[in-house]
C-alpha cells in the first residue's frame, strides 16, 4: 500500500497538468492525474473488499477466524 501511495505522490508532482477522461461518448472534468490514480485505486480496494468475502465459502472464512 505504501509503495502505490508514494507512486502516486511520485506521479501526480510530475503531472501535475489536470487530464479529462472520455468513455462512450462522455467527458469528465478536467482533474489532475494523481486525483485519478487515487480514486481509481480506492475504488477498486473498496470493490474487491465488497466482492472477495462474497465469493469464499463461508467454512473458508469461518476456519480462518478459528486460527487465530
């Protein structure tokens, strides 16, 4: 997590010119790069967090909270 974090500090100095995105027809606002990697990046920590536990048997996850 840090390593993705300092990337992107790394990043969004270097590019700090603000980039719209188009997808199907439709434009953003214009936001700086490094915005755009952390949102990204959020999301996609928040989905997998959403998803992952749904795909497990729940014996899987109960065994593992035993474990400990």
């Amino acid at each position: 997590m840090a390593l993705w974090l300092s990337g992107i500090a790394i990043l969004s100095v270097q590019n700090a010119t603000p980039i719209s995105l188009k997808f199907i027809g439709f434009q953003s606002i214009q936001i700086p790069l490094g915005v755009i990697l952390s949102l990204s990046i959020s999301a996609g920590i928040i989905i997998t967090a959403i998803i992952v536990p749904s795909l497990l048997p729940m014996g899987q996850i109960k065994g593992r909270q035993e474990d400990f």
